[in-house]
C-alpha cells in the first residue's frame, strides 16, 4: 500500500501511518479496504453534490425559457392584454397598472 511519494510525504508522518495500519491489522481490519472505502465515500459525496447543483441550474434555466416562451405566446395571441403578467408557478394574473391609479389620483 502506497502513503505517497518521497519529498510530499515524510518519514516521520509515513511511520505513523505503517504503525496506525499495523494496529488495524492487529485488530482484524484492512487498512487498504478501509482507505478504498474512504476515497468511494468521498466521491460519492462530491457527486451528489455536484448532481445537486447541476439540477438546480437545470431547473432555472427551464423555468426561464418556459416563462421567456409563455410570454412570447402570451404577447402575440393577445397584443390589446400587455397587463397580463406570468407568475412564477406559471399562472396568469393581471398587472396593476399605474396609469389608473395616476388618474384617479390627479381626476
């Protein structure tokens, strides 16, 4: 079982280390199956991590180009309706419009 090359690794840390896997030996356990099982764990770690945020990217990148696409449809099938506006579950809802609220104000 390889601890490293030679300048990276020192003497004193590669004794520790052929002392610690001695112990496991002593006590019944591999310490080439412990350190294989070790470097699976943390790669599985790092693609599950990694698979999550590639989901979340996925998923925005869908919901602008359904919301960019509903509002394309939206805008030519209903040119008179600007004041229809897409919500984020993909709903429909009217805009406030601001210029009823200046007239009423200024009357």
């Amino acid at each position: 079982m390889g601890l490293g090359p030679y300048p990276v690794i020192s003497i004193e840390y590669a004794r520790k280390q052929v002392h610690q896997n001695q112990i496991l030996l002593y006590e019944g356990e591999d310490p080439l199956a412990l350190k294989q099982k070790s470097a699976q764990d943390k790669q599985q770690r790092l693609s599950h991590v990694f698979s999550d945020a590639a989901r979340v990217e996925y998923n925005k990148r869908v919901k602008y180009k359904l919301h960019f696409i509903l509002t394309t449809v939206i805008d030519r099938t209903y040119p008179h309706k600007r004041s229809l506006q897409i919500t984020t579950n993909g709903c429909l809802r009217r805009q406030s419009s601001n210029r009823a609220t200046q007239r009423s104000l200024s009357g």
